[in-house]
C-alpha cells in the first residue's frame, strides 16, 4: 500500500476564520464531532457549536479553517488561552502563558496528506505570535492514528485518564522566535 500523496498548499488555504466564515465551519465541524464521537445527540453536538464566536473570534483565540478554492471547508484548528476547566491539570498552567489546541479536524478524504500537519503548524505560529509559551491538548486512546499524529508534532504526554474515555493529556513548549 503507498502512502496517499500530500496536498499542496495550492488546494488549500489556512486562514482565521471570520463571522462570515461560520455557517460553512458549523457543519463541518457538527459531522466531524459526530463521526469522532458517535455516541452524542445531534443537541449536544449543536451546542457545542454555539459559542464559537465568543470562544474563538477575539484576539487571543483563533479558529483556523482549511478552505478549498471552492470555500468547502477540508480541516480545522481552534486555540484559545487555557481557563482551568480541566480539574486535573487547574494548576500545571498558572505560571506560563498557555493555549489550548481543540477542534482540530481534517475531512476524512484528505486524512494523511500533510493537511493536519499544516493546521498545527499555522496554530503553533500563531500562539507564538501571542506570546504563548505552551500549547495543551487532549485526545483519546480509542482515536485511530490520534496519539501517533500528536507525538510526531512535537506534543507529549502529561497524565492519562484510566476511565471509559480514555483522555490523554499533552502539551508542546513553543521555543521563542
């Protein structure tokens, strides 16, 4: 089996996504959550997806969008400064200036062609421009390819979850520029 070839960034561009932008990344990003997670309702889903003026269009946060020439959206990448939900970790950023990496997808067609690999690095030099020193992440056990795909990025493991979800939780130091 040969490797699928890579795209080029001529099939794509990544950009901050706008206002504008949204109705197209809503859907892509509602099939992406269902196909990853099947086991949440379509409300759940769709609630999720509320607030992503409020959590991504303002300076320090960015929800990065691959478009086709067509504007069909291919992969996303969202960032915004970490808050302290994850009880687990509340306390591991409070002294370095920390991003959280989520929302990261890539249209199954497109999966190992080099796609995810560019979104993470637009959001990499986009914290860096912020002043952000980490980047934090979690993903899951029962992803295909997911921890594989996060370790050749550069990212490493802090601490797992031995429940049903299986979290992994990671994080990249950003050197400065």
């Amino acid at each position: 089996m040969s490797a699928p070839a890579s795209i080029t960034s001529q099939e794509f561009t990544i950009r901050p996504a706008a206002a504008a932008d949204l109705p197209r990344m809503r859907p892509f990003l509602a099939a992406m959550i269902a196909r990853t997670y099947p086991e949440l309702s379509a409300e759940r889903i769709g609630q999720r997806l509320l607030s992503l003026e409020s959590d991504y269009l303002r300076p320090e946060a960015v929800l990065l969008g691959a478009f086709a020439s067509s504007g069909e959206v291919l992969g996303s990448l969202a960032l915004r400064p970490w808050d302290g939900r994850i009880a687990l970790l509340a306390d591991r950023y409070r002294s370095r200036p920390t991003t959280e990496m989520e929302r990261v997808y890539v249209a199954p067609d497109l999966r190992g062609r080099g796609l995810g690999t560019a979104l993470v690095r637009a959001g990499e030099e986009f914290a860096r421009a912020r002043g952000f020193a980490i980047i934090c992440l979690h993903t899951h056990h029962f992803l295909p390819g997911a921890l594989s795909f996060w370790l050749k990025q550069g990212f490493v493991v802090v601490t797992e979850t031995a429940d049903s979800w299986q979290t992994v939780f990671m994080e990249k130091s950003l050197p400065r520029s």
